[in-house]
C-alpha cells in the first residue's frame, strides 16, 4: 500500500516537473538560442537515460531488421517534435505551450481509431471534438486577432504540430515497445535524438556565449535535460509498470491545468476570456478522451 502512494506521489511530482518546464524554457531562451538549448539538454537527457538502461543490464541495441524503422521513429520524436515545441514555445507563452501540448492525448486516440485496432467510442469522440473547440479558441481568439504575422499565434500553430508530431511517434513507437524493455528503448531514440539535435543546433551552439549564460540559464538547461526528460520519463515509465497505463496516464492531466498557472504567476502572462474558454473546453476534452 506504501508503495502504491509513492508510485503516485511521484506521478504528481512528474507532472509538476512538466508543468513547470515550460516557463523554465521561456526564462531560459532569453539568454541562449532555441536549437543550442535544444542540443544542450538532450546531452544530458540521453547521457542519463543510457546510463540508467547499462546500469540495468540493458544494451542501448535495436535488432537489423528494426534498425531503419526506429531511426526513423525516433527522428520524428526527438527531432521534428522537439525543433517543433521549442521553437513554438519560445514564440507563444507557457501558458498556451501547456494547453495546446495537453492535446497529444486527443490525437493518439484519434490516431489509433484510424491506425490501429483501438476505436474511438461515442465519449472519446466527444473529447476530441471539445479539444478541437478549445484549441480554436485559443489560437483564433486573441485580443488582436489571428495572423500569421504574428509571432504568438505562429507559436500556438506550430506548438499545435508538435503535439501531433509525438502522437505520431507514440502511434509508430507502439509496435516496438512489445520487442524492447521501455527503458532500453528510450535510450536508443534519445540517443538518435541528442546526435541529431546537436547537428542541427551547430550553428546556434558556435555563435553561444557562454560565458554570458547565467546561473539561471544553465539551471534552466539541467533543469529541463535532467528532469523534464531524463528522469521524468524514467518514473513515468515505473508508473506505467506499477499502476498500469490508464491510471498513470490520468496525472498527464494535471500539466496543460498547472502549466497555465504557473505562466501567468511566474512569468505574468495574461489570456483573454476566449482563451481562458478555450484552456477549459481543452481540459474537458482531455478528460472525456481519457475516460
């Protein structure tokens, strides 16, 4: 019974961590590049994820026959999602991050239903629709209206796509997970990942003072390598195995609800009415696609 509580005390603590991270990424951008910090946190999310699956006894190894697929999953997971949620976050705020990457549950049930032998029953559809609602109404229902000059609702589109860009990779990564303990595979995508990322963010990293990053900053990018990726996937993944699935992934509905609280606390952001409505018509969504 201790240990059912501790497995969830730390599912709350996860959520907690991702919620927070995306106005730790808004604060830490203002002093280093998207794509540096991008390949800067990756170093140590696969450094930590590598060392926790060889502690394990695990080879960081896919089979040949897997090796292309899985590349290829993995280049949509750890690079076109993360270039797409970094640099959609750092032109939105937190607190529209939070929310519109809170639908990637909506799209993998919208996704299974078209891809898979998983279909979509009368509520979940219903959730979808609400999110579909609400991610509208945050994006179209600025003060100033919707423009794709404008760099904010740019951010909320973009932001939108990663979303369906890790719902994409968790559709593809399904097949896998039933050849290769979680943890074992997690370290070869990160891995995939951190060599990709680092190439792309060459040109970021080479024109990096980093001399003129802060405490904060480099706080920033531990902070997001260490815990939002590394070691917030590792207990998430004890949840899984522990609580099952369903129940674990019910806390990931406790991030877009404390991502929008800590954008407007910590960083003084501000929706109108329309967003704060379309914020709720998400979390409804998000619920009834759970359940």
């Amino acid at each position: 019974m201790a240990r059912k509580y501790l497995t969830e005390l730390s599912l709350i603590i996860v959520a907690v961590i991702w919620a927070l991270n995306f106005s730790i990424i808004k604060v830490t951008l203002e002093e280093i590049g998207p794509f540096a910090f991008n390949a800067l946190r990756f170093v140590f999310a696969a450094g930590l994820l590598i060392a926790v699956t060889k502690w394990r006894g695990f080879k960081v190894i896919v089979k040949k026959e897997h090796l292309i697929p899985v590349i290829g999953i993995g280049l949509v997971g750890n690079l076109v999602y993360q270039v797409l949620f970094i640099v959609g976050v750092n032109l939105t705020n937190a607190a529209n991050s939070a929310v519109i990457l809170g639908t990637i549950p909506v799209w993998i049930a919208l996704m299974a239903h078209l891809f898979t032998d998983e279909k979509l029953s009368t509520t979940k559809t219903l959730g979808i629709t609400f999110a579909f609602i609400g991610v509208g109404l945050i994006i179209f229902g600025r003060s100033s209206g919707f423009s794709f000059s404008s760099t904010s609702a740019l951010g909320d589109v973009i932001v939108l796509l990663s979303a369906v860009a890790w719902a994409a990779y968790t559709i593809l990564s399904k097949k896998y997970l039933k050849e290769y303990n979680s943890t074992q595979y997690s370290a070869f995508i990160s891995l995939i990942g951190v060599i990709a990322l680092v190439f792309v963010g060459i040109p970021d990293l080479l024109k990096t003072d980093f001399s003129g990053i802060s405490l904060v900053g480099y706080g920033g990018i531990l902070y997001s390598g260490f815990l939002s990726v590394g070691l917030a996937y590792l207990i998430w993944n004890r949840g899984v195995h522990k609580i099952g699935a369903v129940r674990t992934a019910a806390y990931q509905n406790l991030v877009p609800v404390l991502g929008v609280v800590f954008g407007v606390v910590l960083l003084n952001e501000s929706l109108n009415l329309l967003q704060y409505l379309g914020s709720g018509s998400v979390l409804a969504g998000i619920y009834l696609s759970r359940i």
